[in-house]
C-alpha cells in the first residue's frame, strides 16, 4: 500500500530530505526558512503528521529525532504522476505530454532525453 499524496508543504519538506538526506527538524527549518519565513513549531508538527501518516520515517534513537522520506523520491514522484495522469488527463500519457511540453519551451537536451527514454520504453514493451 502507497502512503498518501503528499501536500504541497508536504512536497516541500520531502524535497529538503531527499536533498538533505535524514535529518533533524532543525535541519528541514532551516533549509526551509532559507526559501521562505517559516516557524519551527509549524515545520515540527508538519513532520510528526507525515511521519504518523507514513510519507516520513523516524529514528528516535538519539535525543534530536532523525527523520527521512519513507519512499525514495522517484516513487513519490511515480505516484504524483499518476494521480495527476488520472484526475487532470482522463489516463492519457500522450494528453500528460502534450500538456506538459505546451507549457513551457523544452530544451533541446530535455527533448533529446525524452526521446531517449521513449525509445526505451518502447524496447520494453516489444
């Protein structure tokens, strides 16, 4: 069973862990307040709620709790996917890119990647 869809803040304090890596409260706020005022308490209670709600893990071996992300950041970014895939374009993937690339310019690099892995995919399947 997946964990639940992460919020946005949830989002937010998911992306400091994954870059971060475990870490203490006190690490996340700062890594957050750095982008945008915001209060230990708030950042605190936001972690205890993921960890209890599975999106986070938590080591209380030491005094300072050590928190991670339960899943690595591709299956949250899977799941994520998939929702939007579901709810925003009916389970078209060619709609989901056809969304995706009108709106914003693509790079080169960016198109040449997605050719690559679309190649691939496409070797999996046949």
């Amino acid at each position: 069973m997946h964990p639940p869809r992460p919020t946005d803040a949830e989002l937010e304090i998911l992306r400091v862990l994954w870059s971060l890596g475990p870490s203490t409260v006190r690490a996340v706020h700062e890594t957050v307040n750095r982008r945008r005022p915001a209060q230990y308490s708030t950042v605190l209670k936001f972690m205890q709620i993921m960890a209890e709600k599975g999106l986070l893990r938590r080591d209380e071996k030491n005094r300072a709790h050590v928190y991670e992300p339960a899943q690595p950041r591709e299956a949250t970014q899977r799941q994520l996917a998939r929702d939007l895939l579901d709810r925003a374009f009916s389970g078209s993937a060619k709609e989901l890119m056809m969304g995706a690339l009108s709106s914003r310019k693509a790079s080169p690099e960016e198109l040449a990647e997605l050719r690559k892995l679309l190649e691939e995919y496409q070797g999996e399947r046949e």
